[in-house]
C-alpha cells in the first residue's frame, strides 16, 4: 500500500504525531491537575487553581504588565552568563597554562566549588543593592565555575599532536593561544553552554526571589508574600516557558558556531 | 656513520644522539630508549628508519624535530647545532594532526599565517597547494568531513606549503588502507622529485621503505635503540610503488634487508611477549 511518496512522507508526518502527542501529554497533566483540585483530592489553597493560573498568565501577557519583568530577568540572565563566561575562560585559559598557579590555586577553587553559592545572595543584596547588580553577582559565581572548569579541561586537553604541529609550522606562543588553546577552550565553553545559561538564568531568579524589586523572581515572591499560590504558579509557568525559549536560543548559537565540530549521530531533540 | 657528501654539510645530521626517560620510580635506572645513533642525511636525499614497532622511531624522529631534546649528543641542521624547534623541517604526524576547528584550506594556510602572510596571498597558495594534492574544491570541508587519505594529503599539504628542507615523516600512511596508501606513496614521491627536499621517513613496513628510498636505516629493537644496518636502494626512479614491488631486484633487496630485520623483529616480538 505504501507508495514511495508515501514513505517519504512517513518521517514528517510521524513527528507531527509525536509533537501531538507531546501537546496531549501537557494537556493531560493540566487536566489532572484541575480534576484533582476542582474535586477537592488536593487542596486548592496550596496547589492552586490551574485554570486561575492560567488565566493569571493570559492577563500578564496581555496587559504586557510582565514584559518588563520579564526584561529585568533576561537583562540579569544575560550580563551574568557574558560576564561569568568571560572570567571563566580568561581564568582557566591561564590555570590551564600555568601550572604553578594552578596547582597554588588548586584547593582555594575546590572549596570555592564546594560552598552552596546561593548563600552569597545576602551579602552581594548588601554590597550591590536590590538592583540588577547583586542578581547579576549572584548569576556570575554560578556561571564562572561551569565555564572555568571546562575551559581549564579543555587546555589541559588539547591534543598533543595537534600542539606539536602547529608549533612545527611555526607558531608563535601567542599564536597557539589563538589558534589552539582558545578554539579548542570554545568547544568546551559551548558543550557546557546550556548548564551555564541555565546556571545563569537560576542566579537571576534566585536573586530575585530573595530580595529585588523587579523581574519574575520578585512577581513569585509578592504573590508568596499574600498566600497567592496561583500567581506563584503562574510564574513558574512563565520561568519555565522562558527557560525553553533560552535554551533553544542557545541550541540555535550552538549550531551555527560549532560547524567544524562532527554532528552527533543521533540529533538531540 | 655515512659521510657527508663530499662539498656540502649534510642538511640533517644526529651526532651519537642519545635519549633516555627517568625511571619509573625514583632510583630506578632510567629507560634508554634510544643508544647513540649517529646519522646523515643528505640535500634531496630520501632515508627511510625500518625497525620493529616500539623502538624509538618516533623518539629519533622528535629529536631531529627539535620537539624533544636528547640526553646525549647532538643534533646539526646544516652543520649547525639545534636548540630549539627545527625551524628548517615540516613534520608529518602519523596521528591526525589537523586542527578539527579548521576547515582543510584554513588548514593549509596556516603556517603561512603564522609567518605573517597575508589573507589573500595565504588563500592563494593554499589554494594551490590543496590543487596540488588532489583537493581542490575540498578546501571549505572541515577535517571531519574528509577521508583519512584526504586528511594526510591536507596535512601533506600543510606542511610542504612552507617548503621545509627537511621533511620529517612518522608512519604517515600506517592507518589508511592499502589502495589509498599505494596512491598516497605515489603522490608523495611525485611531490617529492619536484620540489627534492630531503625526506626521513619513518616506518615498519619493510616493503613500503624499500619502494620510496634512496637509503635505509635499519634500528635494533628497544630499549637502546640503535641502528644495525644501512642499504642503499638502487631502484631507477621514477618509481611506482605498486609495479616496482614486482621487479627482481627490488625482491632481492628485500631478501637481504629483510635477513637482518628479522633478528630484531623477533627480538621485539619476545620482549612484547616478556612484558605481556
């Protein structure tokens, strides 16, 4: 019966089936979730009202009353995933050079590790204030470890035969640091890029969440602060839609910069 | 051990180079991996380095490079002594040495680049090196869109694009199947016999040495490495590698060296054996 147009057509009309299916799913959980409350199984006071939720975020959007904290949290987003990507490499292009320093700083950089750096938050709210500044602080020490260990890997990694001749052509030893240390560092910065957006993005909201004026975080926090649980869950919703607007953002940089690198065989989707 | 040519100073020359790694735990007696050798290569000549896997080939060949400096004696580039990079030799890796994050041409221009060529007179000549080696149109492709045969003709062309006097060869050809190989042994000689750089050439394949030489070196097996033999090869050029594998005098010239190989192939052999 099949034709070979058919089969042709077979893959596309198969993802068409699975992104159905993916939308049934969500539905489903939703519906659950409004079966379970609107019978009274879960209590509506604590686990909310998913179409109140719903409702609260159709009303945000469309009295745009969220987009400018919706900006706050992507400026904050941003900045700390820039500025933690910039010191994570510029740090470990030079530990992974350097093995005195890096073996001086070792123990300092585990601990620094080690500490739960949302404790920070705090002291950052009183040294750069409830503005973007102590969000964008708070985002960078979470960013900085991600991109620092992988780019200290990535040096320490390079492939020996490759260093070899490229020196043998002639490479200068500035000249191997851009034209080997530093791309090979970029693949590793971008095989780590959607944990450290994602780090950078949780730093901002964290932020927020404990002390701000502005952003979604803030939004979540009023509403906690008045037993509003369906405006809390509103901006969960919202949090995680913008984080998968992120992420495919990052997978969209990703593809274009790493054309040099072998695709996967198997596409991540 | 050969004499230099009359006239000129050989363009490469290990004077009693020895190498040795430290031993494994302190006061162990130190690992000689290569026990003075002395060798010479002259302008234009071809050498190839026979010996059994796991002898120092690769460790006489980073000493001649500068990539790796011996414990004992010395190494000349034109009669004088190395210290440092070899800055007249091209090194072929027998591992893929292509930077991944480059595509083939940028690959090739590399070297220029770094000498401070310009963009476009880089691009030119690689352009015409990658025309050279059989790729043009493949200059776009990054290393993982390419063959291994296509990979080494890059790297070929990586290299011969600075026009070293010296070209250092490891096992260049070892990992491609044998058609391709034949191709690339022939590629490699046309190249050669055009630009006559002096080459070294490393490799344990007997057969392979004899078709591209004008000399062979043969090494002892390891540890202290050190040569056992030299024959030189009077095959008429131009050769091919595949039809002179055929004639009488290249089997009878593989009798002979293989005589001598053979001790220290099994030599080797037992010492693998040993250690397993």
């Amino acid at each position: 019966m099949r034709s070979a147009s058919g089969s042709r057509n077979g893959r596309p009309s198969r993802r068409a089936r699975l992104a159905v299916y993916r939308v049934l799913l969500l539905v489903a959980v939703f519906a659950g979730w409004y079966a379970l409350t609107a019978t009274g199984v879960l209590p509506s006071f604590f686990f909310g009202r998913p179409l109140v939720v719903l409702r609260r975020v159709w009303e945000w959007f469309s009295s745009g009353k969220i987009y400018p904290h919706l900006a706050v949290t992507l400026v904050e987003t941003v900045l700390a995933f820039a500025a933690g990507t910039l010191l994570g490499v510029a740090a470990g292009l030079w530990l992974g050079l350097s093995r005195t320093a890096a073996s001086l700083l070792d123990p300092y950089i585990k601990a620094a590790n080690a500490m739960p750096r949302v404790i920070l938050a705090p002291i950052f709210a009183v040294w750069f204030g409830l503005g973007i500044a102590s969000k964008v602080a708070l985002g960078i020490t979470l960013v900085f470890f991600i991109v620092f260990f992988n780019v200290f890997q990535g040096v320490r990694e390079v492939s020996p035969v490759v260093l070899a001749s490229v020196r043998m052509l002639g490479a200068t030893r500035r000249q191997l640091l851009r034209h080997v240390y530093l791309p090979s560092a970029t693949s590793w910065v971008f095989s780590s890029l959607h944990t450290s957006v994602g780090m950078a993005f949780v730093g901002a909201v964290v932020g927020e969440y404990l002390g701000s004026a502005a952003g979604v975080g803030y939004l979540i926090l009023q509403a906690e602060g008045t037993f509003d649980i369906d405006t809390v869950f509103a901006g969960i919703v919202v949090l995680t839609a913008f984080a998968l607007l992120l992420d495919f953002a990052v997978t969209r940089a990703e593809r274009r910069l790493l054309t040099w690198r072998p695709r996967a065989p198997a596409e991540r989707t | 051990m050969t004499p230099a040519p009359a006239g000129a100073a050989p363009v490469l020359a290990l004077d009693h180079v020895g190498v040795e790694w430290p031993g494994a735990t302190a006061g162990a007696p130190p690992y000689v991996a290569v026990d003075d050798v002395s060798l010479s290569v002259a302008r234009g000549e071809f050498v190839s380095v026979v010996g059994p896997t796991g002898c120092g080939k690769s460790t006489l060949l980073n000493v001649a490079a500068g990539l790796l400096a011996p414990t004992s004696g010395d190494v000349l580039v034109g009669g004088e002594r190395l210290s440092g990079l070899n800055r007249r030799a091209g090194y072929l890796f027998q591992a893929d040495a292509l930077m991944p994050w480059r595509n083939a041409r940028e690959n090739v221009e590399a070297g220029l680049i770094f000498a401070g060529a310009t963009r476009d007179e880089a691009r030119e000549r690689a352009e015409q090196w990658l025309r050279r080696v059989g790729l043009s149109g493949f200059g776009d492709r990054y290393p993982h869109e390419l063959s291994g045969g296509m990979r080494k003709r890059v790297g070929l062309a990586q290299v011969l694009i600075l026009q070293p006097e010296i070209l250092l060869m490891d096992e260049p050809f070892s990992a491609l199947d044998v058609q391709t190989r034949q191709l690339m042994e022939n590629e490699l000689l046309d190249l050669w016999s055009a630009e006559r750089r002096s080459v070294v050439f490393i490799t344990h394949d007997l057969e392979e040495a004899i078709a591209l030489s004008d000399r062979i070196v043969l090494l002892s097996a390891g540890p202290a490495t050190r040569p056992i033999g030299e024959f030189a090869i009077d095959l008429p050029r131009p050769r091919d590698v595949a039809e002179i594998r055929l004639t009488p005098r290249f089997l009878e010239l593989h009798g002979r060296i293989w005589a001598a190989l053979r001790s220290e192939v099994l030599k080797a052999y037992a010492v693998s054996q040993r250690l397993a």
